[in-house]
C-alpha cells in the first residue's frame, strides 16, 4: 500500500510540474469521477441518490470552467 502512495505521489508532482496549474487543478476533478464509476463497475456499489446529484454537480461545475469565454462585441 506504500508504495502505491509513494507511486502516486510521485506522479503528481511530475504532473504538477510539468502541467500549467489550470489543466493540472481541472484534471484532478475527475478524480471522483473515476472513483465513482469504477466503484460501480468493478465492486458493484449501488450508487444513492445523493451520490448522483454529487456526481453531476461536479459534472456541470467542470463544464463551466472548460467552456470557452465569449467575447462582447466592441
């Protein structure tokens, strides 16, 4: 179990520092994401209602930020 905190530690340092901030902090988001459908798929959780409207919380919080700005006309 170390040494897969050691391993993962490691890795995002490298990322940190070799990624600008902003891809590197959006990114991190998906985190959960991940853990919530692999828990799904790979150990078969049953998911509750608040685990969903969590999940698309962060869904629609990472849209926002992606989206690209628009401009007002000058």
């Amino acid at each position: 179990m170390i040494i897969v905190f050691g391993f993962c530690w490691f890795a995002w340092n490298e990322l940190v520092r070799s990624l600008p901030a902003q891809v590197t902090g959006i990114s991190s988001l998906a985190v959960p994401v991940v853990g919530f459908v692999s828990g799904v798929l790979l150990l078969g959780e049953r998911p509750r209602t608040f685990d969903y409207v969590a999940l698309i919380a962060l869904l629609v919080a990472v849209s926002l930020v992606l989206r690209p700005v628009r401009r007002a006309a000058a």
